[in-house]
C-alpha cells in the first residue's frame, strides 16, 4: 500500500467514522501495539474519532482529548468496514467497534503498526516523526521539491523512495514515476537537470493522482472490500520486462537497482544522462 492506497481508504474511512465514539477494540497480536493490550483498550475507548488523514504510508486518526491512533499496513492488510449487525470476515486480526455499531477489521498479510500516540508526544513517535510531507499536501509545490532535491546525493530513486524526503511512494508508483520522466533509476540526484526535475514532479504528481481517482491499486482492497482500477493496462512499463515500451520500440527491462527491482525502457531512460537529454 503506497499513497494512493492509503489516500483512498482515508477518505472512505473519514466518511463512516469521523463523529463516532469507538466502543470496543479487539487485537490478536498485542505485537503490533506500543503498549499492554488492556492498557490499549482502555485508552482508546469511548474517545471520539475526530479526523483521518494519511501522511505516507500511515494513517493518522485524531481522537479526542488529545490522542492519536497510528496505522501502518506494513507489507499490505484487508481493512474492512462493517455496518452495524454486518457479517464480519472469517479472519480478521483487529477488530474495532464505533458506538453505532459499525466498525472495521483488519486481516494482515505479515505485520502491522497500531500504535497510541498523546498529541502533545507525537514528535517522539520514532516511525512517524522523521516523515518527510506528502507530495499531494497542497502547498508541497514545485519550489518545494526543487529544494529537498537541492545538494542532495545518491541515486535519484533511493531519494524518492526514502520516507524521510518525499512520504509514501513505494516501488510499485516510482516505475512509472520515473518513466513518465525519462529519468534512469540509478542517475545521479546531481545529474538530474532543471528540465527533467520539472519533468519528475509532474509525473509524481500525475501517476498518484491518476489512482487515486481509480480507487488504487487493483490488487488492494478499499474500506468496503473492493479492488482499485489501477493495474497492469494503467502501468507504463511497471512489472512489464519483455513488453514494448509505450513510447518507443525498446523493450521494457527488469533490473536490480540495490535492494530492489526496477522496470526501464534502456532507450528512453538513459543511464548516461547526457544521452537523454
Ligand atoms: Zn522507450
């Protein structure tokens, strides 16, 4: 779950529960929690859900009396709604109950992060206070991007990767991110000309937006159980090596780009940057 993913399940979620009073929380696995899980549940029952927003990959829920609730998918999870006297799945690892009697599960592909957080401590949240901003926040404009960039160095897609910049792209957006730009995963941040910068922030802006008015990604699940539009007919060239390149007749390639895997078109995502300029 990246961005997108995360700015549609905020939305859906803040439609059914900002208002309601949580009234019971059920957790299989305490692991996830930041405290005992008893001590969890009394804290957070019968505060009222006030806001939902994401910022990268974690969901903020603001509560009232100063608290805040921490969500993080981890490697993904199914987070159902219900309605009241709704069936609920048959697995499910956390369960929590609105005073309507609506509420949500969450089923967790392999970890997750829920985590009780007083307002007023939230800069000690290690996970979550060295986020950088969310490139869809309002103001984060071009001048803004342009100067994180600034002086930086490394690879250009380590740094758009790397939470503490830019929130919530992760390897499945930055493909096309890149593509779009005409920008080789591993160019040099300091190669990377005005043009192409401003080719790169369009493009970020463009392919998350794109899902999120497709409901995300086609194989994660929104707040009611349904599928995103965005797959492989959306993808440029993401996850697919062997494949024409949409602009050009080069073949898209799958390569190793340190710990991860990148798609390019050799031809339109020159390593040598005086070539693709
Ligand atoms: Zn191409």
């Amino acid at each position: 779950m990246e961005l997108p993913e995360l700015t549609v399940l905020s939305r859906q979620m803040s439609a059914e529960m900002v208002g309601k009073l949580i009234s019971e929380v059920e957790v299989a696995n305490p692991k996830c929690l930041n405290m005992p899980l008893e001590e969890f549940q009394k804290t957070v029952k019968g505060r009222r859900i006030q806001a939902i927003e994401c910022r990268g990959k974690w969901l903020f829920v603001r509560l009232d009396s100063d608290g805040t609730l921490l969500f993080n998918p981890g490697m993904g999870v199914d987070m159902i709604y219900f309605a009241p006297r709704g069936i609920l799945p048959d697995k499910y690892h956390v369960r929590l109950v609105l005073d309507n009697g609506a509420g949500f599960t969450i089923r967790v592909w392999w970890f997750c992060y829920l985590h009780f957080v007083p307002l007023t401590r939230l800069g000690e949240h290690k996970l979550t206070s060295g986020l950088g901003r969310s490139p869809l926040e309002k103001d984060f404009t071009f001048d803004c991007f342009k100067k994180l960039l600034a002086g930086k160095r490394g690879n250009i897609k380590s740094f758009m990767l790397d939470q503490k910049n830019i929130a919530g792209i992760g390897n499945v957006y930055i493909q096309d991110i890149l593509f779009n730009a005409g920008i080789h995963p591993k160019r040099q941040i300091n190669s990377v000309t005005p043009t192409e910068t401003k080719a790169l922030f369009k493009s970020m802006i463009n392919v998350l937006n794109h899902s999120i008015n497709l409901g995300g990604l086609a194989y994660e699940k929104d707040f009611y159980g349904n599928k995103g539009g965005y797959g492989h007919e959306q993808f440029k060239i993401a996850y697919k090596s062997g494949e024409h390149c949409p602009k050009c007749d080069g073949i898209v390639q799958k390569i190793k780009t340190g710990s991860t895997s990148s798609y390019i078109c050799p031809n339109c995502q020159s390593l040598d940057f005086r070539k693709s300029t």
